[in-house]
C-alpha cells in the first residue's frame, strides 16, 4: 500500500478560507482520479465544477452534491491512495 503526503501540495495549508486553494485541490483530485480511478472522474467533476462556481457566481458552493460526490470517491478508491488523501484534505476544508 502506498500513502501520499499532500499536506503542502497548495503551499501553506488552508483553512477553508481561499476557494482558490480549495478547487486546486479538487483539480488535482480529478487529475489523480484519471490515473487512479478513471471511472470515478465524473464524480471528481461535481466537487471541481461545484466550487469553480462558486467561486464564479459569488454564491456558497452546494455542499450537498460535494458530499455525495466525495463519499462515491471515498467508497470506490484504495485506501493509502492520493485520491483518498485529496477527498480527506477536501472533505476537511469544507467540512461536509
């Protein structure tokens, strides 16, 4: 099994504070499901798309369709892997 630290993959660590920092984390959430879990990018889609329009609309992003995306990828990837790490970190920061 292998585990990744991606505690600085943004550079300082966030505190739900920066939407930019949070959707680079969901960006690269959806690049690291493309190579880990291809059939899960779609849900890695909902969480980037969600708070890209958030942060594009001014609005709060649905915390709803995050959280029902973040559990699919949480429930369809291996344990120790990058993608799980990055659902984790997210999942974290938003609190959902």
């Amino acid at each position: 099994m292998s585990t990744y630290d991606i505690s600085d993959i943004d550079g300082p660590s966030e505190n739900g504070a920066d939407p930019a920092a949070v959707l680079r984390l969901a960006e690269r959430l959806v690049e690291l499901l493309g190579i880990e879990a291809p059939a899960l990018v779609p849900k890695g889609v909902v969480v980037r798309d969600e708070l890209h329009h958030a942060i594009h609309d001014g609005l709060p992003a649905n915390r709803g369709r995050i959280r029902f995306a973040l559990e699919a990828i949480r429930i369809g990837v291996a344990a120790g892997s990058g993608s799980l790490a990055l659902v984790q970190r997210i999942d974290r920061v938003l609190g959902v």
